[in-house]
C-alpha cells in the first residue's frame, strides 16, 4: 500500500467485523494542533508529558497521544478524555471493558514524526513503522536479533537491498510480538518471517501452528518508512487513512445509505 493512497475520509468510516482499519498521523504539528491535542490528555498524561524537556520530544508526545485519545474516542463515541486505557499480563495496552464494550482491538506504533495506529473488532492486531536508514549495521543487528535462516538471507542480498529487506523484516517481526502481547518474553530468533515484498509469517518454533493463526502485510505510510501488521485470524479487508493534521474534529460524523459512524454493530 502506498503512500499515495493514504488520504483523509470525508466522513467517518464504520469499523466492520471483517475489517482491519490503519491511520497514519503526523507528529510534527503547528502550536494550535499541539494545543488542541493536549486538551484531551487526562492529568496523568500532562504530567508526562511536562517531564519531556526538549521541545520536539514533547509535541510528539502530545500530539501521538492526543492522537490515539482522538481517534479511539470517534470510534467508542465518547469524549476522547474518557478513554481508558488497560495493560495486558505482559504490558500491551487494551481498552477497559465498560457496558457497550464493542471489541475493538487497536496497537500503536511510532517513528520519528509518524504514528501509526491499526484497529479491529474481535482479533488481535500489531502494528509497527520504522523510518528507513542506511546509516546502521543492518547485518551486525540481523545476527543478534534474526532467526539464523533469517541472517543468512539477508547476508546474501545485493548490499543496496539490505536495508530495505532488514526493515522488511524488523517491523514484520514487532508487530507479531506486539499482536501477541508477549513482549520480550517471545525471543526474536524464536520465530521466521519472509524478507522480500509478500509479508508472511514463516515459522514459529515455539508454536507450531501459529502461522495458519496469524497472518501479516507490509505498509508504506510515507515515502522513506515501512511498515506492518500482524492480525489474528483469517485474512480480512484493510482500510487505509490519513488523520488531519489540522481541524480533525470537524470531519463528517455523517455516513452512507445504511450505514453509521464509530464501531459496527455487527458479530464479532
């Protein structure tokens, strides 16, 4: 997926059972969006957030969680503030359940001034971006932290292909440990996934049947960073957008014939 074809809705999509919907977002905002951002932070997070003394760190921050806050809070139909977030047994972050609760999963990811987040109903789901760089040992980290099978792939690409094929393979890698909740507790080489352009889970040695239970895509939300997800279950309908950089809120709540905004009502 493109670039390109990342572009804002004109009115606010439902979230179908079948349907995997992924935003990307910048972090580099005016003071007014950075403003408006912040006013939907909790306490907590402004306290954070006033702990981040360099001023670039600090509007990133604001403007990813206020973007999540946002985001979360159009398809819940509450007030972004009312969002609550939970911790998983191993630190992956949930919503809490509360009456009404729809099911909707979401898993955040950042990189430099993007953030990208990827939502679904009933399943699962991963999501990591890296900017692409050229100035780091891919074939040094892809020893330490690759399956074998993995760094041998790698080593025997062209050397102008490898840093696109490592961050093929990073971010494949992280948004299947961060589908699954485990954290660090799922050691990296523990698992194959496919280098080249068709993302795939290959092989889990510590669970054998995980790859007919997860499968993965690459995205390309900017030009220079690449991305992916991993969801649970049979593969399903991907939907791509950008979130406004300015004046979010004043997007459409109004939907097509025989539809309605936020989470589907729909089986999950």
């Amino acid at each position: 997926m493109t670039a390109a074809a990342w572009t804002p809705p004109a009115r606010w999509p439902p979230l179908g059972a079948d349907e995997v919907h992924v935003w990307v977002a910048t972090l580099d905002v005016d003071d007014a969006e950075a403003a408006s951002r912040l006013a939907v932070l909790t306490d907590d997070e402004r306290a954070r957030a006033d702990r981040l003394v360099r001023e670039p760190v600090w509007r990133r921050f604001v403007a990813g969680r206020g973007f999540l806050r946002l985001l979360l809070g159009r398809y819940l139909s509450v007030p972004p503030a009312r969002v609550t977030f939970t911790q998983g047994p191993r630190g992956k972050p949930g919503l809490a359940e509360a009456p009404g609760f729809s099911g909707l999963r979401f898993n955040l990811a950042h990189s430099d001034e993007i953030a990208l987040c990827a939502l679904t109903l009933g399943r699962e789901i991963g999501a990591d971006v890296e900017r692409l760089r050229a100035d780091i040992a891919v074939d040094d980290l892809a020893q330490r932290f690759f399956a074998p099978t993995e760094a041998a792939q790698l080593a025997a690409l062209p050397a102008e292909e490898r840093p696109l094929a490592f961050f093929r393979t990073w971010t494949r890698k992280e948004a299947y440990v961060k589908a699954r909740g485990d954290g660090l507790m799922w050691p990296l080489d523990g698992f194959e996934v496919s280098l080249g352009p068709d993302a795939a889970l290959v092989l889990d040695r510590n669970e054998p049947e995980a790859p007919g239970r997860w499968w993965l895509t690459e995205t390309s939300p900017e030009p220079g960073y690449v991305g992916a997800l991993a969801v649970e279950g049979p593969g399903c309908e991907l939907r791509f957008w950008r979130w406004p950089a300015t004046k979010a809120r004043e997007m459409s709540d109004d939907a097509g014939p025989g539809e309605s905004g936020g989470v589907d009502p729909g089986p999950v």
